[in-house]
C-alpha cells in the first residue's frame, strides 16, 4: 500500500493568466507549465497504421490526406505559439485554444463548426498531482489531445490496440478512438477508488481496535483524494451525456452505444465514491467517540483521586491547625490522645475504602457499566 506521505496531493491553485478585460481567445500559457515535451502523430487506417514524433506542426497535413484517421498527441501546454500552430492547421476556435491554455477547466463537451471540444480530468495516480487536463478535438478525420503535462498517462492500452490492429479501432472513424480515449481515462480512476477502498478498511480496522494514532491526518488525505475524484468525474458524466445527446454526424449512433457504456461506467464511480464519503464520516464519528470516550475515562479516573483526597486533605488539614489543648478544653484534645495518630489514619483509610466500594457498586470503576 502506498505511504500516506505520498497522498499529500498538491492542490492546484485557480490563478488566471488572462489580465482582466484582455480580450476573447488571447494565448497566454503558464508561465510554470512545462515546456512541450514531444508531439506524437499516430495515423492509420484499416490496412495499417503510420507512426511519428514531429517536431513542426507542418508536417501533419501530409499524414491527413493519407490515412483516414490522424492522431496528434501533444505533451505539456507551455508553448503557446505551437497550440496556435496547431489550432490554425486545424481551423479551430480561440476560445477553444484559450481553454487548452488555462488547464483549471471542468470537464465538458462543447460542439463547433465541423469538430468538437472535450476536456478531461485524466487520473495519474504516480505524480505529486492526482488528476491533469487532457483536451481533445476531433472532427471528420482527426482527433488532436493536448495533455497537460508531459511524462506518461493512461492511454496506452488504445495504442497498443491500434499498432496490434485489436477491437475495431483501426476500421472505425475519429468518434470511436474519443470513445476509446475516453473509456481508458475512465477505467483508469477505478484503481484508485479501489485502493481507497483498501485504505478506508485499513483505517476502520484500526480505529475499531482502538489504535487510532495519527488517524485524522489519514482520514483528510482519503477525503481530499475521493473529492478530487469526484470533482473530476462528476462533469465528465455531463460532457459524456453530451455526446449522446447531441445529433451530429460527427458521432455515430454505433459510437453513442459505447459512450453510453463509459457513461455507466462514470455513474459507478461516483456511487463507490459516494459511499466511500460516507464511510469515512463514519469512521471519523466512531474515531472522535472514541477519542471522547478516552478522554471521559481519563476524567473520571482523575475526578474518582480527587475525590478520594478530599476528605484526607480536609483531615490531615483540621489537625495542622496546631492548635493548643493547653489553653483550652475545646482547642482539640484529640492532640493529646495515646492512640490519636493511629485513630485518625484508621478514618482516612475507612473513608477511602468506603468510597471506593461506593464508587465500585455505582459502576464508575472496576467494571464495565455499558450495556451488551
């Protein structure tokens, strides 16, 4: 199981680049974005497939007019001058490149002339960061993804179909590889709601043997990690639900029968991190009783000592008075006493025996006093 010190995700913070009143469409990236790590172009067709790492943009249009279906790739969105390379090779809208740019987008779906515009919460469940923006285009023989941030994701299992010629990807249009981009980015939070899972029984298991050292910090990590999910696939359902509403050609009725399967697949999620939410309010409730409960435990044995003392104090306190028998009969002859100091400690012991046994038959100590 993953250390919690690696589940101290890094929040990204809503800062955008745009200065107020710029005007629509203005490419302004990051300036702590990545640079563009590598653009990959994988284009094919059902006889075969075509492969490439480019460097210019421009090269591009010569694997469009020979494969039926182009894939370009593009890792990391610091470089605004090659989104806009790419937007103008592809005819696409600036408000569309904007949000390329500007990675704090909820995922949605949004229809253009002749394209259409997804953006995604892509799960990496080995970086510092637990979900990047993956946005996506694709038209009548194109699909263009920008990922966020370079070094690896989980779309590998689609290339792999395409190199092998596996399933129906090859032979199909541009929506079938989205749906099949889409279904992997899904599948792939399915891991990490599960291994939230393993940690919340983990954690209840724990809590409920009574070891619940350092269980808070625990419990806020698990949270903060089911809220990031949430908030990623909660609008993913929506934009999904978009594509299968929407009557464009660009989307055939084949395709939507396979979206309404990821789109399942998204309703699940949400209902395991639905229940796992409210798991761990219950775990924090039992875990804040039982601190409470200790802490009442503690308490009582403190108060039945200080109770106990009391009346000792208040004797050993009467007779260091130091009074003077000599000077009266009424100024404590018990000082005068043979057996005096034998007397008095035989009542201090008789009063804390006495309230101890009081104290026992009551249930505040030596047994358990809840009900089974």
């Amino acid at each position: 199981m993953a250390s919690i010190s690696r589940r101290h995700r890094r929040r990204a913070a809503f800062r955008r680049r745009t200065p107020p009143g710029a005007p629509p469409g203005t490419l302004v990236p990051d300036a702590a974005a990545p640079p563009v790590c590598e653009m990959h172009v994988l284009a094919y067709g059902p006889e075969g497939f075509e492969e490439r790492r480019l460097t210019d943009p421009r090269q591009v249009r010569e694997l469009r007019g020979k494969w039926p279906v182009t894939w370009v790739n593009v890792d990391g969105v610091g470089d605004a001058a090659l989104v806009q390379q790419l937007g103008e090779l592809f005819h696409l809208h600036r408000l569309a490149l904007e949000d390329v740019l500007h990675v704090h987008q909820r995922a949605k779906a949004e229809a253009y002339a002749g394209y259409y515009f997804v953006v995604a919460r892509m799960p990496c469940p080995t970086a510092d960061w637990l979900t990047e923006q993956v946005s996506l285009f694709f038209g009548e023989n194109f699909v263009l993804t920008f990922q966020e941030r370079p070094g690896g994701d989980c779309l590998d299992p689609v290339r792999l179909r395409i190199r092998s010629g596996l399933g129906r990807t090859r032979t199909a249009r541009p929506d079938y590889l989205v749906y099949a981009l889409l279904d992997s980015i899904v599948d792939h939070y399915f891991p990490l709601v599960e291994e939230c899972g393993e940690r919340l029984d983990a954690l209840e298991s724990d809590v409920m043997a009574g070891s619940s050292r350092g269980a808070m910090p625990r419990i806020h990590a698990i949270r903060g990690d089911l809220l990031a999910i949430r908030r990623a696939i909660w609008p993913l359902r929506d934009a999904i639900n978009t594509l299968l509403r929407d009557t464009s050609p660009l989307v055939s009725d084949e395709t939507r029968v396979y979206l309404r399967d990821v789109h399942d697949h998204t309703i699940q999620i949400l209902d395991l991190v639905d229940n796992y939410r409210d798991t761990v309010t219950g775990i924090t409730e039992v875990h804040l009783a039982s601190v409470s409960q200790r802490t009442n435990e503690i308490m009582k044995v403190l108060t039945i000592i200080a109770t106990i003392f009391i009346p000792l104090t208040f004797i050993v306190g009467v007779y260091g008075m130091n009074f003077d028998p000599d000077r009266s009969p009424w100024n404590m002859p018990e000082l005068r006493w043979y057996w005096g100091y034998v007397l008095v400690w035989l009542v201090m012991i008789a009063a804390t025996a006495a309230m101890l046994v009081y104290f026992y038959r009551k249930g505040w100590m030596g047994r358990d006093d809840r009900n089974p």
